[in-house]
C-alpha cells in the first residue's frame, strides 16, 4: 500500500518552517525521505528505522511515530534550495521494496 | 564514486519500436529496482533485483516490458512494442543490502522516454 504524504503542497517565505507528514495503513519498518528537484533524480535525505531515534540533516529533521504509524519531515528556516518535491518511502519490514507516497511539493519564496 | 549511471538520459521513439533502457549500479551493490514516475501515478516500482535474480516483477505493467540483470554491474528495461502510455521518466536504483542495517536505495538521473 502507497504511503500518503500531506500536504500535497505548501508555499513558504525564506525563513518560514514546514512540516510534511507521511502516514501509512501498515505498520512500517522504516521511512526513507527524498528530495526532487524538477528534471533530476530524488535525492536520498534521511532513513528512520523502527525504534530509532528522530534524524537530523542540517536544519531538516523528521521523526517516527511508530504506534501512529507516521513519519514527519520538518524543514526549519527554509532556504530558497529546499524547493523541490519531498518524498516518503516506506518499507513494512527489513527485505521489503520501498513503496513511495504521492509527494509534497515545497515552493521557498525570497 | 560514481553513482547510479542510466542510458540513455532522453529517448523519442515512435509507436510500437522496441525501446531498451540501460542501466549500471554502484559498484558493490547488490540489490537494483527499476522504477517509473509519472504525474498521474507517480513513482511506481517496476522490478526489483537481488544478486542479479528478480525477485519481484509485480509491478512491471505487462508482457510488452521485461527486464534483465544478466551481472552485478549491468541491467536493462525493455518495452517491446512501445506505446504512447509508456512515455515517463524510468529511473534506476541500487542499494547495498536494501533493507539491512538502515541501507536505502540511490537514484539514478533518470531516462526520459517519449513515445509518439
């Protein structure tokens, strides 16, 4: 089952944070966020693994709700550079394939 | 290290040609998926290789597409015959024991396919 991401777009001033959520029906093994800029590859952010700890990368962090069976990526004082399409992936155990959400699309304005 | 390296990047190509996607991992990698994205339905996981056998082809559309890993350094994506419906951006993917010891997948740059 696809993970579903909200929102399915946000628009943001330079400076503002966001919060995108990926949720799934299934209880998850782990969450994998990537970022997509138009015309490129998604590029890996950050994996969360059951029973792991909350991850950070510069001012992007995410946390993992294992009994909500949710993850969320929050992007704190947001840069021109983090636009792009925001991207979960979910497994629901170690040998699973990574199943994407729809995406979240994230507009920095200066 | 060079990373994930599909060919070719960009293809235009009539209706019911034979299309063939190329696709090399990162060295030392041993699992491979292939993946299409479209706006309607995404990025939608097509094949998954594990040491080079597939292991789960449920997500390849129909008979018309198929895939081989014929070593651990080389796959490809065929679709014979192509139809418009097939026009997406497929993308490659590896990982190192994906799944294991929090190891994620890595994106290739993509083959854009325009069939008209």
């Amino acid at each position: 089952q696809q993970p579903v991401q909200s929102p399915q777009a946000v628009i943001l001033r330079e400076g503002e944070d966001a919060v995108i959520n990926c949720s799934s029906s299934k209880a998850l093994y782990s969450v994998h966020w990537y970022r997509q800029k138009h015309g490129e590859a998604p590029v890996f952010l950050m994996i969360l693994l059951k029973g792991g700890e909350q991850k950070g990368h510069e001012k992007i962090s995410a946390s993992f709700n294992e009994k909500k069976q949710q993850s969320s990526l929050y992007l704190t004082a947001s840069q021109l550079s983090y636009s792009g399409t925001y991207f979960c992936g979910t497994a629901y155990n170690a040998g699973n394939m990574l199943t994407f959400g729809g995406g979240t699309r994230l507009m920095v304005k200066p | 290290d060079a990373g994930v390296i599909q060919s070719p990047r960009h293809e235009v190509t009539e209706m019911g040609q034979e299309v063939t996607l190329r696709c090399k991992p990162i060295s030392g990698h041993n699992s491979l998926f292939w993946y299409r994205q479209t706006m309607m339905r995404g990025l939608e996981l097509l094949i998954y290789f594990n040491n080079n056998v597939p292991i789960d082809d449920s997500g390849m559309p129909e008979d018309r597409f198929s895939a081989k890993m014929p070593n651990a350094s080389f796959s490809t994506l065929k679709i014979q015959p192509s139809e418009p419906r097939d026009s997406a951006v497929y993308f490659c993917a590896s990982s190192l024991a994906f799944g294991y010891s929090g190891n994620t997948i890595y994106f290739g740059e993509g083959s854009w396919l325009t069939v008209v």
